[in-house]
C-alpha cells in the first residue's frame, strides 16, 4: 500500500513533467521560473575550508 501523500506527489510531478513534454530543459526552465516567483530565496551555503591534516 502506497502513502497518500507519495501518491499525490507523484501525480503532480507527472502532470508537471507532462505540461513541459518531458523535456529536461522545459523542466529546468520551468522551476527556475518558479523558484524566481517564491519570495524565500532559496538557502545556500558557503563551502567550508576543511582544516589541513598534514596529509600528502
């Protein structure tokens, strides 16, 4: 038995993809267009400097 909640993602990620032709790029386009609309910048992070181990 699948999670209702599996099941209402997965449908709307089908419909997403469907509306875009299954295209990749159509895809990125169309989440970076959302993204943009979203007042919440997405979070990003600075990569940390790991510490030197003395390793070679």
């Amino acid at each position: 038995m699948t999670d209702p909640i599996i099941r209402e993602v997965r449908r709307i990620r089908k419909q997403i993809e469907e509306e875009n032709h299954n295209d990749w790029k159509a895809l990125d386009q169309y989440f970076r267009a959302k993204q943009k609309e979203r007042k919440n910048q997405p979070v990003t992070y600075k990569p940390k400097k790991l510490p030197d181990r003395g390793v070679a």
